[in-house]
C-alpha cells in the first residue's frame, strides 16, 4: 500500500542519516553494518518495513540482535524510522534502509545478516508480475547469497494465492548447489498455535486483517544439498 506524500519527510530524512541509509551508503557499508551499530550482534532485516511496527518491536523485544527495516517508499520509511527515533526506550540496534529491496546482496555481504523478514508483501497477482514477488526465485537467490548456511527467512501473508505460490517457489529453490528447508509451517498462526503468540510481533497490517481471516507464515533456512 503506497502511503500519500509526507512534505515534511525530505528534511526528517536528512536530519537523521545516522538512522536511515540511504541506498548509496547502503552499497557502501557492504560487509560493514557492523560498524554502524552500538554492539556487534546478529543482524536481522525486514524487507519492505512500511510503518515500522514490526521491527520497532522486534529491535525492544530483542536488544540482544541489530535489525535493519528496507522500504523503497519515502513517506513509509519516514514514519517507521520517526516513531522509532520519538520512542520512549532508546534503540541502537535498530536502523532502516531507504532504497530498493531489489537485491539485498547489493547491500550486504556474504553471511553478514542471518535472517531475513517478509511480511506481508505485495501479491502481485498477474500472472506477467511474477517476478516482483519477493519470494519469486531471483529473490530467494539473493537472500542466499547474504545469509549464512541455516540462515532463516520468515514470511507472513494474508494472501492464500500468494502463499500457495511461495511454498511452491521455496521447494522449487535449488541454486549454487543450496536448498531452502521447510522449518515449520502456520496455516492460520492466530488460532493453530497459542505458543507462537507469546512472542509473535504483528505489523500495522496483520494487527488490522488477522480478524478477516488466517494469517500464513513460513519458516524456513537454506542449506547445502
């Protein structure tokens, strides 16, 4: 969902380098984001953040690891990153990416993060848009080539169709001699498994449709066939 244009988001932005990279500097700190941290800790990114919800919760329900939000979109990226700058707990695990997700070993070097987000990402419903998805083939690579040997990714949609197609696009997966591996499976997370709630962190967006319908989400990790 594209949000409408902030005015005040150009000059917020610039105002708060130290919390939001630019895409340009971003390309620059390959297999350095360590650097830019408090503490040196296991890095995790979200991939498409929109308001920032969930990774503002994760970075205060788990000090112990830096997280990294990515949004291509500047009013998203603005909002995410000023709710967090304006929370009342300090975050210095915590940092966003203003730039395309595209290809997140444009950013990050090999095994330089160890777990990759998805929540809630565009469907991109026709047929000739498949490639967009982010759980399309030419992604998964790319999550590959930055994650470690058990590196995890984590998806969650709303989307049955979406879903259906991932799960076939993750067994699918075989590139450079890997495979990504089924950790476990949620067919409707918010009533199937009562556990998995207590340390679930929901978006904007899972808050509001969770209600609707079954959320899905899949956990999973690469490794060497």
């Amino acid at each position: 969902m594209r949000l409408r244009r902030k005015p005040w988001a150009v000059a917020w932005l610039a105002d708060h380098a130290d919390l939001v990279i630019t895409q340009d500097k971003a390309v620059s700190l390959k297999g350095q984001w360590q650097s830019i941290f408090a503490k040196e800790q296991p890095i995790h990114v979200e991939i498409g953040t929109g308001k920032g919800q969930f990774i503002i919760g994760m970075a205060k329900q788990y000090p112990e690891t830096n997280f990294i939000g990515m949004e291509i979109q500047e009013g998203a990226v603005a909002v995410a990153a000023r709710k967090a700058d304006e929370d009342e707990d300090a975050l210095p695990n915590l940092k966003f990416i203003y730039g395309d997700g595209a290809g997140v070993d444009t950013y990050f070097a090999a095994e330089e993060i160890s777990k990759v987000f998805l929540n809630f990402s565009d469907p991109w419903p026709k047929t000739g848009h498949e490639k967009r998805r982010l759980t399309y083939a030419s992604f998964l690579k790319s999550y590959q080539a930055v994650l470690p040997e058990a590196g995890e990714l984590e998806f969650k949609t709303d989307n049955r169709g979406l879903f259906e197609y991932s799960l076939g696009s993750f067994a699918n997966y075989g590139e450079a001699g890997a495979r990504l591996k089924t950790d476990k499976l949620w067919l409707d997370m918010h009533n199937e498994d009562p556990a998995n709630l207590e340390t679930n962190v929901e978006t904007e967006y899972e808050q509001k449709f969770k209600v609707k319908g079954p959320i899905y989400k899949f956990l999973g990790h690469f490794e060497n066939k």
